[in-house]
C-alpha cells in the first residue's frame, strides 16, 4: 500500500469517527435544548393556570388547540409534579403524536384536581431532523472536499519524492551521467536528496576503484603467471630431471594453470558485479548453440556422450561476451560431470533453454547450489565458480535459472519469459 493511500484511509476513518461522535453528542444537545424549552413553556401554562384558580376558585376551561391538550382529572389530595414523555391521540385526530407532559395538583375549593399539560413533539422532532440531516450532508460535503483537496494537494508536495525516486531507479553506477534531484520547499525531500546525491556519487567513486583494480589485478597477475607456467615448462622438458623431481614440477605446473583459471573465474565475477557487459543486442540463440555443439562435437566424441538436440529459431537480448560464457560454462558443466556413454540433452524453445546430463552424482543440494567454490564432485579440476558464474549471469540478463534432478539427469533451466 502506497504513503499517500495509507495517510488517506487512517485519515478518513479518523475524520468519519469524529464526526459521528461530533453529531451523536450534537443530537443529544439539540433534543435536551428543545425538551428544556417546551418544559419552560409547560411551566408557563401551570402557572396561568394556578393564577386563574387563585382569582376564580374555579378551573379554567378545558380548551384544546393545535399540538397543545389540558387534561383535568378528580383525585383524592397528595401535592405531586413531573414530567413525561409518551405517545398519544388529539382529539380529532386518528395518527398518534409523541407529547410531552407536566403533571402536577390544584385544588379549588375542597376538590384537589390532577392537571395535565401536553405539548406536541413533533415539531420539535422534524426540526431536530432537518437539523441533522444538513448537518450530516454539511459533514459529507466538508469529507468529500477534503478527500479531494487532499488528494490534489498531496500529490503535488509528494511529486518530488517520487521524481528523485524515478532518477535513483535509472541510476547506472558505470555511466558518468551525474544526478540533479529536483529542487522542492520540503526540507525533509531536500535532505533525503542531498543524502542521495552523497551515496550516488560515492557509489560511483568505489565503482571506478574497483573497476581500475579488476583492470590492474588482470594485468598485473596474468604476467608473472604466465612466466611462472613458461619457467615450468622449461623445467619439465629437462631430460636430468629425476622422476620425483617430475611429479614435483607437475604438481606445480598444475597449481598454476589452477590458480590462472581461478584468477580469470574472479575477474569475470567481479566485472559482472561491476556491470562491465551492459552493451546488449539481438543475437539468435539457437545458431550459438549451433556453433558451441561444433566446438564441443570432438570431446563429446571422445567421451562417447549420446547427444540430443531440439532447438527453436529464436532472438534473445544479451551481452554477446556473456552469452558466450554461458554457453561454454553449462556444456562444460555438462561435460565434466558426465561419464563414459551418458547423455547430453538441450533443448530451445521460445521460453526457455534446458540442458540436461546425466552424471554419476545424484540430486544436488539447491540450498548451495551456486554459492562460490562449491565442488559437488570433488573434481580437483574445478574451481567450484562454474555455477556461480551461470548464476551471475542470468540474474545480470534478467533471466531465471532453475536447477531440478529428473530421470537421472541433472537438468539446468533458463527461462527469459
């Protein structure tokens, strides 16, 4: 749920719970007010009625008018007076009304006389309902100019959060495009902006570092390497060489071609992580694969690995350099882990690129699949990167890769759909 959605709906039911508060406590108020004011009324009329006994000794007559009825009834003494509410019939009438009654004592002469002072309600009543019923649409006019106005006005103060959001989104660390926040009145926006503007451009700083030490390790590492490696093989091809002096210089020769490879395997990693292969175009997938099946044909020859193809024509949008370490590094992968008469199985299809081997290593654990330096075979020839690889790079294409064990075959899927 977004910022704004939220403050609107908590500030809304906010608003709706107040102002039902605010009306019920309204309601009350208005019928208390109105009951006081007939009261009044009804103490006024006891009054000229008492005044009229006291200069008559006699009671007045029994008149009733619109909405307004004097009642007098004999009773046996007892002073008594209060007030009630009930419903009841006019004279003349059929529709019954709500009252308001006084009911208090006289006497005149030796009779005590039980008289009752009614006022209609229902004025007072339809009043009260028109007063609520503007009050509630005054309520209903004032919630949907605020949802509006709210709604206007927010977007407005929150639109620069959302463009500095929009230019971090599109931030590349490799471009040396720099970033211009849009300036606002919000001192919170201009602090987050000037926070962004200090990661961003600290960012790009430890990017170009890194980038310059990827380039130096390459190039500083890979010479004393390959003087290592031309030194050993001199060594070897020594004739006074001792057998056990041999195995030694092998064993050497070996750690180093080890070493170069993991070197190489590192760097790549760390060029991927650096989005140093952001240049992509169409390339037809299937006549890669094509041409890597040529290049594999005489080691798959040679290992007697019955190999099955079903490809599709189709284009994909990738890094050209990546694409093709992909490819090499899953049919290697596929290779290595096989044995002598197993299967190599790929297929293309519009969604997807599988290839399956089979391999004496039984289901692999997901949970490690593609962490770096995993060997699940123990291959001394492995660097354990091979997977971490394929990983980085479908992640850094925007692709999906799955791994599932399936009839005996360890199958590696990329998905791009």
């Amino acid at each position: 749920m977004k910022l704004f959605a939220k403050y609107s709906r908590i500030n809304l039911v906010s608003t709706v719970i107040i102002f039902l508060i605010a009306c019920t406590a309204f309601y009350f108020t208005l019928n208390y007010v109105f009951i006081h004011q007939i009261d009044e009324d009804l103490k006024i009329e006891q009054g000229e009625i008492e005044a009229f006994v006291n200069e008559h000794n006699a009671l007045p007559e029994n008149i009733s008018v619109k909405d307004q009825v004097i009642q007098y009834q004999p009773i046996s003494g007892s002073k008594r007076k209060y007030f009630s509410t009930s419903f009841m019939t006019q004279r003349g009438e059929y529709e019954k009304k709500k009252f308001r009654h006084l009911v208090f004592t006289i006497k005149t002469g030796q009779q005590w006389y039980q008289a009752t002072v009614s006022k209609s309600l229902e004025e007072t009543e339809n009043l009260t309902r028109s007063i609520l019923i503007i009050a509630f649409l005054t309520i209903l006019a004032i919630l949907f100019a605020s949802f509006i106005i709210n709604r206007v006005v927010l977007k407005k103060i929150w639109r620069p959060f959302y463009k500095s959001l929009n230019l971090v989104k599109e931030f590349k660390v490799g471009s040396n495009q720099t970033i211009h926040f849009p300036g606002s009145g919000i001192d919170e926006f201009q602090l987050m902006d000037a926070t962004l503007q200090k990661i961003t451009s600290q960012a790009r700083i430890d990017y170009v570092s890194l980038k310059t030490f990827s380039e130096n390790a390459s190039h500083e590492i890979q010479t004393p390497l390959a003087v290592i490696r031309s030194k050993l093989d001199l060594m070897i091809q020594d004739e006074n060489l001792t057998e056990k002096q041999s195995h030694l210089l092998q064993a050497a020769y070996n750690s180093v071609q080890k070493l170069t490879k993991l070197n190489q395997s590192l760097l790549l990693l760390a060029k991927i992580d650096n989005k140093q292969f952001e240049e992509i175009k169409s390339i037809n997938l299937k006549k890669k694969i094509e041409e890597k099946i040529a290049d594999f044909h005489e080691l798959w020859m040679a290992g007697e690995l019955a190999v099955e193809t079903q490809l599709s024509d189709i284009t994909i949008l990738i890094n050209e350099d990546l694409l093709e370490i992909l490819l090499n590094n899953l049919m290697s992968n596929a290779t290595r882990h096989n044995f002598t008469n197993g299967k190599i199985k790929i297929t293309l299809s519009e969604k997807f690129l599988a290839i399956a081997n089979t391999s004496h290593i039984y289901a692999l654990n997901p949970q490690t699949l593609y962490q770096r330096f995993t060997k699940a075979s123990g291959k001394n020839e492995s660097n354990g990167l091979g997977l971490s690889i394929i990983k980085q790079i479908c992640d850094t294409s925007g692709f999906l890769l799955t791994y599932d064990y399936s009839h005996e075959m360890h199958v590696f899927m990329i998905s791009w759909k």
